[in-house]
C-alpha cells in the first residue's frame, strides 16, 4: 500500500517483473485502509505479517488497534524514533499544537507528556512551570516498547537502524498480535533470526 501515485507506479513495474509472485499494489491511505476494512476480514485459522515503513510518525494507534484485534497479523513496525525525540522536544515550551497531535496520533493517548516530562523547578507567574523531558532517545524506545505492549500480546526487538548510525533514527519491532503460545514461538524464532542478522550485518 502506497498513499503517492508515483511511488504506486514503481512498485506496479517492480511486480511486473516478477509475474511468478502474487503481488498487488494498492493505492491508498494504509491508516484509513487498515482501520475501515481489516476488521471485516475473518481471520480465524489465518496468519499475516505486515511491514509498516514509514518515513515519519505517520502511523497512527488506531492503526495499530486494528493490526492487534485480528489476533492474526505479526506487524513489523519500523518505529520513527528521530520523529518522536524530535516532536517531543527536550523542553515542553517548545511542543507545538502540531507536535502534540503528532506524539498523541502515534502514541495513542496524551498521558505520554505527564509520563515523560517533569518540572524544572522554576514556576512561572501564573504558578506553571517549564517542563524537560526526563527521558533520552533509549528511554523514549524504552517508553515505545511499552506502548505496543499495551496492545499487542508479545512486543520483540527494537533493533536499531540504520546500523551504526546516531542518532539513531528508527527501532524496528516485531509486534505479535496472536496470543497463542505456539504463535508466539514460531514469530520469536524467525524475529531472533532476523534481529541477529540485523546486529551482525
Ligand atoms: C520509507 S517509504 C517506504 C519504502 C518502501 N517500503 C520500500 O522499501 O521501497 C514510506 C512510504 O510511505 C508512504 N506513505 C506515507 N504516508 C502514507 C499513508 N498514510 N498511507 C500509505 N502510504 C503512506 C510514502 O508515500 C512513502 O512511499
């Protein structure tokens, strides 16, 4: 799924090459896709995995909801870190109307300022006072990682990407919506696999 036409084409081309794979290229919004029509599908007896790439915070936590009601899609979700340290800025003042929606749109609740923020100590003329954010770029992935786990019965990972790279701009998780036991085995040991090569590359 692809929201840009042009990026919509390339794929279309890239799949015309392959004619021996099932490869369907849908243009849309995945958030508005995801959200409206997964829920009709009956999962029941069916396994997916889906890979969520985005550039930034575009993913929104309904999306997600969605993903882990169907208790039968194991998401990979490369995770915007740069986008959340950068939206959720070391000093409270300095979060916008736009950064605010942002960090909630992905977070899926508001309580992540009082989570992640406390006061500087220097109360202003109306008895408020200037916030810093206590958490550095880990404690963010850390409070991320917590996030998805609200919802989602087994959060794997983060790996860090790019490699080698810092600040580090994204942290990929295998998020597993299949409460079962067995699921969870078998997307642990393909996840584990994966995340290996990812360190050792
Ligand atoms: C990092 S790129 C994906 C690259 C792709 N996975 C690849 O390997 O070639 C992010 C893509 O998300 C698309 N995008 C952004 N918001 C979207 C949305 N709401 N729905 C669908 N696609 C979206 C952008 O057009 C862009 O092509």
């Amino acid at each position: 799924m692809d929201s840009k036409p042009a990026h919509c084409a390339a794929l279309r081309e890239l799949a015309n090459q392959h004619p021996d794979r099932d490869i369907f290229v849908v243009e849309t919004d995945a958030n508005r896709a995801i959200q409206d029509e997964i829920g009709s599908v009956n999962w029941n007896g069916k396994r997916a995995v889906m890979f969520l790439d985005p550039y930034g915070m575009e993913v929104e936590w309904a999306t997600l909801e969605a993903i882990a009601a169907t208790k039968a899609i194991d998401v990979w979700f490369l995770f915007p870190l740069a986008g959340l340290y950068r939206q959720a800025t070391r000093k409270s003042g300095d979060i916008d109307k736009s950064k605010r929606t942002a960090i909630t749109r992905i977070l899926g609740s508001d309580a992540w300022e009082g989570e992640l923020y406390s006061d500087l100590g220097q109360a202003d003329m109306f008895g408020g006072g200037e916030k810093q954010r206590t958490e550095d770029v880990k404690g963010l992935e850390r409070y991320v990682k917590e996030r998805l786990e609200t919802i989602f019965p087994k959060v794997l990972g983060p790996l860090a990407l790019p490699r080698g790279e810092k600040p580090q701009r994204y942290s990929l998780f295998l998020c597993i919506s299949n409460p079962a036991p067995a699921a969870i085995r078998l997307a642990t040991g393909v996840a584990d696999y994966i995340f290996k090569a990812g360190n050792s590359s």
